[in-house]
C-alpha cells in the first residue's frame, strides 16, 4: 500500500480524479515544479460535451532537500446537466466545486543501509452537486500518514525490506438538511505490512 491510500476507492476521488483527455502544461524551474491542466470533464472516457464544464486542476511541488518533497494542488469541477432514467440529458443550474490537497514526501537516509520514509496527505472535496434548497452540502475529506523504514540487504535475494504503517481517516460528502445533525460515517483505517523489493523498482 505504499503508494495508494483507501480514499482512491471512494466516490469523491473518482469525482476529482478522472481526468481523462486533456492538456498538461509542466514548469519546472529549479526546485519548483508547476503543473497547470485542462481536462475533458469528470470521469473515465467522458465524451466531449459543451454543456460539461471542464475540469481544470493545478499543481505545485517543491523540493525542499534532496530527500523531502512538499507539494499542493487544486481541482476545479463541474456538470450542468444529467441523464434522467431514460438517457434524456437534463438541463441543470451550473454548479462547479473545489477540491484541494497537499502532501509530503520525505526518504530520508538514517545510514548507508536504512531509509526513514514518511508520506503524509490530505484531501479536501468540495461537494460534487448543485445547491439543493433547504440542505447543507458538506465537503468530503481526507488524511493520511504513512511510516515506514527502508533496510537494504547484502548478498541477499530480496534488495530490502520495509516494514511500515498507516494511519488513514476518511470523511465522505453529505447532503443534510438544514438542522439535522451528520451522519456518522466517517472511517478510520490502520494498515500494517511489509514491502519486499525484488530491484530497487520492484
């Protein structure tokens, strides 16, 4: 699970992460790298549609040392219209939401043989919909730490180890009418493993 947190499963991050065809222009300028993109609407394959508002997303990373990466970016969504049962599209006010995150990255060398690594991120989806009236619309969220130690091996079949552990909170969108209180379905997870690297990319 090094690489990939339990939101990746959730509604939210399909909403703000299905990009699909688009346009990505990348800066990088000594330690700071900038991404600016333009992408054909909110999900997978999404056909060309001008009633779609286009996703528009931004990125930008800073490496702080040779072994610590700091990094945020935006995502700016939105869809007027739907498909009703019978596949008749349904002309809606426009409504665009806004999903933020930021995260870090750190490989630290503790020796010659052993690597501390931390990867930390939280996501912030603004909620995917039009305003409904009479209703709250509250964004969904996310948080997670992952720790984990690197050891290298010598004349050993496996190139290292890692033993690590996360700790990850997510907080899905609602939509509660004016008053009532919020579900309590937020979900917290604690993983545990270890990571055996055949090379140092595998």
């Amino acid at each position: 699970f090094l690489d990939r947190a339990g939101v990746a499963s959730t509604p939210e991050y399909g909403y703000y992460s299905g990009r699909d065809i688009g346009l990505n222009l990348h800066g990088q300028f000594d330690m700071v790298g900038v991404d600016l993109g333009y992408f054909n609407g909110t999900g997978i394959h999404t056909e060309a549609n001008d009633l779609v508002t286009k996703e528009i997303a931004a990125n930008l990373t800073v490496d702080a040392t040779d072994w610590l990466r700091i990094a945020a970016g935006v995502g700016l969504i939105g869809q007027p219209d739907i498909e009703d049962s019978t596949g008749t599209v349904v002309i809606q006010d426009e409504w665009s939401a806004t999903g933020i995150n930021a995260y870090a990255l750190a490989d630290y060398p503790m020796s010659e043989s052993a690597e501390l690594i931390f990867e930390g991120e939280f996501w912030q989806f603004g909620y995917a919909g039009p305003e409904v009236t009479g209703a709250e619309l509250n964004s969904g969220m996310d948080y997670y730490g992952m720790l984990g130690v690197n050891f290298m091996l010598e004349d050993a079949i496996l190139h290292s180890i890692m033993p690590a552990v996360r700790y990850e909170t997510y907080s899905p969108q609602e939509m509660v009418v004016t008053g009532a209180d919020r579900a309590e379905d937020n979900v917290t997870m604690i993983d545990f493993c270890v990571n055996c690297f055949v090379t140092p990319a595998n």
